[in-house]
C-alpha cells in the first residue's frame, strides 16, 4: 500500500536526488521481512528526508540506494 508523505521539495528540482530502498518489493513483519514481490516501491528524499511508497512510473528512472549508506552521509 502507498505510504508516507511526497518528499516536501520542489518535485522537478529535486527528483535527480531522490533514490529507491526498495524497488517493487516489500519487507513487511507479516512475511518474516523477507523481500515480498510487490507493485509499490519505497522512495527517500536525501535533501529533506521524507520516504513514501509509490507505484509512480518515475520510480524507474531512480538510482537504487541503500538506508544504511543514507545514514552515514556522503563519502569524504
């Protein structure tokens, strides 16, 4: 099911940035958190934070990224 607020930036401005944690699939704790096939996909906003689950198209043309690598910040 979609989730979570639209990133809070300006879409046309900031949607380079924006990644996938989980690309049509889910981890929920109803299958054990184990990767279920699923036609929504996570999305996080690097710039204010925000993470949504969308079945949106523009979900294709994103970059995969991982929530771990986010928390550490940019690579010095």
């Amino acid at each position: 099911m979609s989730g979570g607020s639209v990133c809070a930036c300006r879409e046309g401005v900031l949607k380079s940035v924006w990644i996938v944690l989980q690309r049509h699939c889910n981890h929920s704790a109803f299958a054990g958190y184990a990767r279920v096939a699923s036609g929504y996909s996570e999305v996080y906003c690097p710039v204010c934070g925000h993470v949504w689950r969308t079945k949106a198209k523009y979900v294709d043309a994103l970059h995969n990224g991982d929530w771990a690598q986010e928390q550490e910040g940019p690579a010095r």
